[in-house]
C-alpha cells in the first residue's frame, strides 16, 4: 500500500540534487527543532538527555499562549517528519508511535518550515495553545497517554532516486492574528497551504526529539527552573517585621 504523506508548503521552495548522501547518518546538528511562542519566540529549553539520536528537554507553557513547531533541515536530502502533539499526529489527529508509516511532513534540504496546528485541510490548520488537559485536543480522544509531549521524529529517505518534481511557489499563506496539567488545544483556523508528495522513509528515525512542557510554576517547583528568592533564610532574622505579635492558634489552620 503506498504511503501517503503531506509536505508543507513555506513562502519560499528551495530544491538541491540529492546526491548519495542518503546512505550517510545525519549528523547531530542537521536538524534543529525549536518550540517558537507567538509572544514569545523561541521558547527556552533545558534538556535532560541530549545524545545524536535522542534529545529531552523541558519547555515552560503559559496559559492560552499560541505556538508553532520551528524545524530546520540543514543537510542536503530530503527528510520526513513525523510530529506528534499529546501523543496524537499533527496531520490526522491519529494515536502516534511515531512510526515510519505514519503520515509526516517532508522538509526539503536546506530549508526550513513551521507547523502551527492541527490539519484540518490541504490549505488550513487549527492553531496550537497551550491549555488544561482536560480542554486539550487529545482528551477529546480520550487519550492522556503522552500529555504535554512534543515528540518530532525525523526520518531519512530511503536509499533511490526520488521522482522529479518541479518547484512551486505558494501564495503568501495568510496569518491571523491553569495549574494542573497542561495540554495542547484545538485553536482558531488559519491558512496552511500544502500539498502531496512521494517519500519512502527508512525503517527507523536518525533523530528522536521530545519536548514535555509544564506551566512555569511546576518547573519552579521541580528545581528546573530557577524561580523566586531561594537565599537561605534564617528563622531568628526574618528578612520583615510581620508577626510581631504571637497569632491565635486558629490562624494558623
């Protein structure tokens, strides 16, 4: 059965010759992947594992905030993404184990795109935000399996000749404008132009990278993040002068 995969389509489409390049590993820094925050930027991550084929790292969410997946393919081949959101496909809402047959984008050599939502169209996506897991997309389904992960796999091509396409230039894709577990929403429409390609992947990913975003007071809690005043304090000087007085015992419950 062929597998079919949804390439998406950025404001400028470059294409390089992929030479036999595809039987070569992908290096580490052949992919970036960056979570880009619409007020924001670039979000700040603080890893946990950081190998050549597998990275974690932490990411601080903030309530309603929009978001976009930012990937970019430094090497000169063709590679296919699977993106997975709570555990579920970006393309098509499915249970992902982020596998070689799944739907993927295809990110051309030398280029650079950003995903900013759940396909809801060939030209549309609702828009990323971080939520309560309980109004999250994938509680819609059910499924809190891989709440607050984002997990991109990346795949090489598979070692042939790909068939020749001709570039296309899209039209300018138009933009409009909690505290216990977070999750990721289905947000507001906006347009996402996109069309259809030929990819075979390789059996297994170069490169598996997951980002697991928490509300900043639960990174702060967890020592990640390095939150308020942590000065020792001494409970002979208090740094005021409250509590002057002994409190009655039934202001202390």
């Amino acid at each position: 059965m062929e597998h079919r995969v949804w390439r998406w389509i950025a404001a400028t489409f470059l294409l390089a010759t992929v030479l036999d390049a595809h039987a070569v590993p992908l290096d580490a820094g052949d992919v970036d992947i960056h979570i880009v925050s619409d007020e924001r930027g670039p979000l700040t991550e603080y890893p946990v594992v950081d190998r050549p084929h597998l990275q974690r790292a932490y990411i601080a969410a903030l309530p309603d905030e929009r978001y976009r997946i930012r990937v970019t393919n430094r090497s000169n081949r063709r590679i296919g993404l699977v993106i997975a959101v709570d555990g579920r496909n970006i393309l098509n809402g499915r249970r992902s184990e982020l596998a070689p047959d799944e739907a993927m984008y295809v990110l051309g050599p030398h280029e650079s795109a950003e995903y900013a939502g759940w396909r809801t169209a060939r030209d549309r996506v609702a828009r990323f935000y971080f939520t309560d897991a309980a109004h999250a997309y994938a509680e819609a389904w059910g499924d809190r399996s891989a709440m607050g992960v984002i997990a991109v796999a990346v795949f090489r091509e598979k070692a042939h000749k790909p068939p020749a396409y001709r570039p296309h230039r899209p039209p300018e894709a138009r933009r409009r404008g909690f505290l216990g577990r977070p999750g990721t929403g289905f947000g507001e429409e906006t347009s996402s132009p996109s069309r259809r390609v030929h990819f075979e992947p390789r059996r297994h990913p170069d490169l598996r990278v997951f980002l697991k975003y928490e509300w900043r007071e639960t990174l702060c809690r967890r020592g990640i993040l390095p939150c308020g005043d942590h000065r020792a304090r001494n409970r002979f000087w208090p740094d005021d002068d409250d509590g002057d007085f002994a409190p009655y015992p039934w202001e202390l419950n």
